[in-house]
C-alpha cells in the first residue's frame, strides 16, 4: 500500500528527534558489530562522534555500510566521516581542537518502522527510490 513520503517522513524524523542513544552495526570482513552511539539528527540525516583512531572508525572507512536500530526501527544507511566535531556545529564546544575525534554522518537509503495496526506490518520510507509503502507481515 502506497503512503505519503513527507507524512511518513515527518514521524521519523519526530521520532529521530527524541533518541538520546541508537545502536550502530558495522561490518568489517565477515564479522559483524553492534554498538550504542549518541545521535544527533537534522531531519533524517544522523551524525555522531568517535574517535578518529577508533576500530568504529576503521571499519566505516573499510565499509561505509551500516545499520542503525532503536525500538520498532531499523535504518539502513551509509556512513562518512566529515572531520574533527570542531568544524560541525553541534559539536564545537564539547571537542578539544588537538583531538583525534571525528564526526560521523549517516546517510539513510532505507528506513522502516515497524507497527501493529490490527495486524503486524512495516512502514518502509524508501529514500533512494523517493518512495513510501506499508507491507502486512
């Protein structure tokens, strides 16, 4: 079934705007990794800080594909560095300038929330496709 992109795109972006922590998964050869980040959000845009020697780090410059998880959603999305938290400005006055930190941005090509409404089914925002839809499951 077809949805509003812009409607659902508003109660993702409602519900990004809330989350103070979101598990990230990473891949680096045939292992997976999860693990808890601090996100800050500019629409369904994501950013968040590591350190720029971290194995986080080293992994999203080997495979910038990712996955991010909070509660019923699931956003699948690439990943980029884009330097010290300095030059960002939701960062400048929580880095040091001579730090290794960097700020990482997310950029999501598919985000799905999943819902009970009478029956189990998922609300898919499909970012590169500039579409919307909800599947039963």
């Amino acid at each position: 079934m077809e949805l509003n992109y812009q409607e659902l795109s508003n109660e993702i972006i409602e519900r990004l705007e809330g989350i103070r922590q979101i598990a990230l998964a990473t891949c680096a050869g045939d292992r997976v990794f999860a693990r808890t980040v601090s996100p800050v959000n500019d629409g369904l845009t994501i950013y968040f800080s590591t350190g720029g020697n971290s194995e986080k780090a080293r992994q999203l410059g080997s495979n910038p594909n990712v996955a991010l998880a909070i509660e019923n959603i699931q956003i699948e999305a690439t990943a980029e560095s884009i330097g010290h938290p300095s030059k960002h400005p939701h960062y400048t006055t929580q880095y040091p300038p001579g730090s290794d930190d960097i700020v990482v941005i997310i950029k999501p090509t598919k985000i799905t929330l999943y819902k009970f409404l009478g029956k189990a089914c998922e609300e898919v925002l499909d970012i590169e496709n500039g579409q919307a839809y909800r599947t039963e499951l």
